[in-house]
C-alpha cells in the first residue's frame, strides 16, 4: 500500500539545524512532486517548500528561504527537507506530501519540530 514516512524531526536550539526525510513506497514515486507542510498549534497548515518530480525546480515559502533546502533521490524513492538556522517559530509539525495533477495526493504521518532553547 501507498505509505509516506516522514523522520528526523525533534527538539533543537535556535539557530540549529535538522534533517528531515520522507520514505515513499507503494507509489510510483518519481512521477510525482514532492511538498512539505508545516502545521503550528492554531494555525492553519503552511506549504514550506516544494520539488517537481525530476527535481528541477524548487520552491520555497519566503518564511524559510535561505534556510531550508528541499532535495530528493528518486532512485531511493527518498525526499529531504534540510533545515538551517531554526528559529521558534518554526516549531511546527512537518508533513510530507506527494502529489500529481490527475491523481491526488498521498500524506505522510508528520514529524514534531521543536525549536527551543
């Protein structure tokens, strides 16, 4: 079955950095771009960054720009957020999400990121 699992989350002090990945299977994964949201508590849930299905183009939300990077190795069906110079108010649950015009989307579970010192 289709399954996206995000992990690196965790708990860091300003200015730290993380890792984030996200594991695909039951899905032909490289057809498909690759987005990361971010839900805070109390807020609605906010695109970060995305990446089209060769990895050619990339996008991120002007919040994180300079910070994040968004990656992904289509031959280990594998996709990554690298997150530098964390601040508080990117302490947010992290979600992967793939998605292809026609077909919908596919959810991860979510990873907690906790910036605090």
């Amino acid at each position: 079955q289709v399954q996206l699992v995000e992990s690196g989350g965790g708990l860091v002090q300003p200015g730290g950095s993380l890792r984030l990945s996200c594991a695909a299977s039951g899905f032909t994964f490289s057809r498909y771009g690759i987005l990361w949201y971010r839900q805070a508590p109390g807020k609605e849930r906010e695109l970060v960054a995305s990446i089209s299905s060769g990895g050619g183009s990339k996008n991120y939300a002007d919040s994180v720009k300079g910070r994040f990077t968004i990656s992904r190795d289509n031959a280990k069906n594998t996709a990554a957020l690298q997150m530098n110079s964390l601040k508080p108010e990117d302490t947010a649950v992290y979600y992967c999400n793939a998605w292809r015009a026609g077909t919908g989307s596919y959810w991860g579970q979510g990873t907690q990121v906790t910036v605090s010192s």
